[in-house]
C-alpha cells in the first residue's frame, strides 16, 4: 500500500465518520415540522374533548361520559350490555372501554381522552421512525398529522382510534413478521371487525398462511378467553339487523332529496346514531348490502389475479379494502375517518405507492367531515341545503378516493400484456416469499417490473 493509498483511506474514513452525524442532524431537522404541528393540534384537540375550548355545533363527548362509562359499570359488574342496543360491538371492544381502569387517578372520561392521545403518540412516532428509512417519505407522517388534526375533536371521542393504531402497527410490521401480523390483525378484528382487511394483500404462499393462521387463533383464543368470564360475548353479530339507513351515509343521500319531494320518513336517533326510518328505507340498506358484497367479490377476483406484487401492495389493498367497505356501509359515522387516514398514512410512508391522490382525497373528505359533524350537524338531520352540500361533498370524495385507489392498486399488480417470467422475476425481486413488507427498506428500482353509530 503507497502513502496516497493510505491517505485515501483516511479520507474515505472521515467522509463516513461525518456522514453519520449529518445524516442524523438531518433527520432531527426533518422532524422538527410534524412534531411542532402534532403538539399544537393534539393540545387543541385535547382542550377541546376537555371542554376547556367549546367548539359550536354538537357536543362529542357524551358517548365517552356517558354511554362509554355506562358500559364500563356493567362491563365490571360481569356481563356485556346485553339489554342496551347500542351496544354493537366485537367482545375485544370491551378491553377499550375498560381501559380507562389503567389510569385510576383520572375521571373515566379524562382517562380515556389521555389513552387515545397515547395512542395517537405511539402512531405519530411508529410513521416518524419507519419514514427515516431508505425508500421512505415524511408524506404519510404528514397525511396522520393532518388528518387526524382536522377531524377534530371526536378522534379523541371515539375508541376508533385505539383499533386504527393496532391496524397501523400490524401493517409496519408487514411480511417480515406474518405470524405478528396475522396476531394483531385477529386481535383488531375483535375490537371492530375491519382490522381483519389488513389480510387481504399477503403475499401468497408461506406469508398468507402464517398470517391467516395467526390471525384466526388469535381471534379464537381471545373469544373463548372472554366468553368466559363476560357472557354475551356474541351479541353483536345480530345487534344491527334491524338498523336504518344512517344519514350521513352514501345511501342517506336518496332520502335527504326525497324529503323535500314528500317523503314522508323520519329521521330518528337508533341504534346510538342519527337514521332514517321510513317507505324504502329498507330497500336502500338491503342495496348498501348488495353493494358491499359486490366490493368483496371485487377484493376476491383482485386477489386472485394479482401477481406482480410491490413493496407498497400489503398496505394499498387493506387501504382499498377498508375504502369499499365503508363507502358502501349504511352507516359512515365520523370516526370512520380514522381507520382510512391511518391506512392512508402507513400507505404513503413507501414513495412507490400509487395511493397519493386517493390519499389526499381521504384527507380532504375527513375535513369536510368535521363540518358535517359536529359543526353543522342540525343542517345535516334538517336535509336543508348546507347539510345535503356537505354530505354531496364528502361522499363524493370518498367515492372518488375509493375508484381512484381501486383502479390504481389494479394497475399496480395485476399483469396485462407483460410476460409472465417478468411477472415472477418482480416478485422474486421484492422478497423470498414474494413481496416486501411496507416497513422494509426499498432498494433501488430493478427495472421494468417494479411499480411503484357514532361510537
């Protein structure tokens, strides 16, 4: 080795050694943004659900006060609300509003605020963290900040956000961990049925069978558990078959018309939401039904087709499916916006991902949302032209959102005229088993193949 060769290590050494430091110093700069920004929203949001800040329209916080705390009393006399309809949910539920026992020092309702603040912490820093990987963008720490900030108050009013911070760690978690995965997705699916969507973009083979697996025992293992010590454990699944057609939803637009051409339904509080009640509500809730197996049977004849699997592909389609499903739902309540921001956000943590517009037009239904509910909620049950405005508007992005992400996770990994060799050789290319998990690091580009109720 020559004297210049050993300078040139010496050179070499110290570019890395101040590569390092830089690259940290430029991490802690790129948080500085969505960590201020979280702080001053989530302060607001919590004056807010404390009433220390009284924002017009309708109050969010008796679901928590009161119906929340009045399933918290009958939860710990032993049994589940078997008498109160209201109650509509997985057995799991009960860990959410029993949660508020962790912090004892607290009034049930302050309690539960600060878990859900926790919760959207734990989020906020999961997206930070995975978003300074290689690959990554700040986008989806951006679509959590701001998505969630302006909801508003009812993020915090709800135990929505709770389940939607297991799906987004189960997503993180990816194929890299299936069985992980598989766990925390039975384990959602319990605490709200959707989490059990996270599922349906595995990659084919050893990674969807330990996920499945996993997911079902897990499911089976916590019911008999709760069965046993809480009867009533599976009420819910009957709870809902009498329900209405809930106004805010897609459905909900035929009769806020239909009102002011002499429909002669009510509208009436159901089922612990606002709903019509009336000559062809039945109808339309039996349509929002066909149409929501017609979006599984879509979700199937995708899975079935899909093969040229991307890094991004685990978290576009439990993106898509959960979009399908509440855009089709007879009830899309506030707090739904909570599972499609989170979704959205884990999506655009990968810059391949081809969810961006789909993703900014869930943020941008979300913040009509808030005026929708709470802000102008009587305009809304009135059917007068601000409230019909506003659900036009935020259904109809939603709607937009749903086809946009459908045709784009379908572009994205169902082959067309390209040669079934390129096809393999691109899920060769993004793992052993067939895909990357949305929290791996993404490599450079290997050529064509790579694609980018009111409770």
């Amino acid at each position: 080795m020559t004297v210049e060769d050993v300078g040139d290590v010496g050179d070499t050494a110290r570019t890395h050694a101040g590569a390092a430091p830089a690259g940290r110093a430029a991490g802690l700069a790129g948080a500085v943004g969505p960590v201020t920004v979280w702080l001053l929203t989530r302060t607001v949001l919590m004056l807010c659900v404390l009433r220390i800040i009284v924002t017009p329209g309708s109050d969010v916080t008796p679901d928590v006060s009161v119906t929340y705390q009045g399933w918290y009393d009958v939860l710990r006399a032993g049994t589940f609300p078997q008498s109160d309809v209201t109650w509509q949910y997985p057995p799991a539920a009960a860990f959410a509003i029993l949660s508020p026992a962790l912090l004892p020092f607290l009034g049930y309702a302050t309690a539960f605020f600060t878990l859900c603040l926790l919760c959207d912490a734990l989020v906020f820093g999961l997206l930070l963290h995975t978003a300074r990987r290689p690959g990554r963008s700040t986008r989806g720490v951006w679509v959590w900040v701001a998505g969630v900030a302006v909801l508003g108050p009812t993020v915090y009013a709800r135990y929505d956000l709770m389940v939607t911070a297991v799906a987004v760690c189960a997503l993180l978690v990816g194929t890299r961990r299936p069985q992980l995965l598989g766990a925390l997705a039975g384990f959602g699916a319990l605490l709200k049925v959707w989490p059990v969507l996270l599922l349906i973009g595995t990659p084919r083979g050893r990674a969807t069978r330990l996920s499945w697996s996993a997911a079902v025992a897990t499911a089976l293992a916590l019911l008999a558990m709760v069965s046993a010590v809480l009867p009533g454990a599976l009420d819910f699944l009957t709870a809902q078959r009498d329900r209405g057609t809930e106004v805010e939803s897609l459905g909900a637009l035929v009769f806020h018309v239909a009102r002011h051409l002499g429909w002669d339904g009510v509208v009436m509080f159901s089922y612990g939401s606002v709903e019509f009640r009336g000559p062809y509500v039945p109808l339309v809730s039996a349509l929002a039904l066909v149409l929501s197996v017609t979006a599984f049977g879509w979700l199937l004849v995708w899975r079935l087709k899909a093969a040229a699997l991307t890094a991004s592909t685990l978290c576009d389609a439990a993106f898509v499916a959960v979009l399908l499903f509440t855009v089709t739902s007879r009830v899309i309540s506030p707090q739904y916006m909570i599972w499609l921001v989170g979704l959205a956000a884990v999506c655009l943590l990968l810059r391949s991902s081809p969810m961006t517009l789909p993703a900014v037009l869930v943020v941008a239904a979300s913040a009509v949302t808030v005026l929708e509910f709470p802000l102008f909620f009587s305009h809304v049950t009135a059917s007068d032209w601000l409230g019909v405005t506003l659900l036009v508007v935020r259904n109809g992005l939603l709607v937009a959102a749903t086809l946009t992400a459908c045709g784009r996770l379908w572009r994205a990994t169902v082959p067309g005229a390209r040669p079934r060799v390129r096809q393999e050789a691109a899920g060769a290319a993004d793992s052993p088993d067939g895909a990357k998990d949305c929290s791996a690091p993404e490599g450079p580009a290997q050529g064509p193949q790579r694609s980018r109720s009111r409770m």
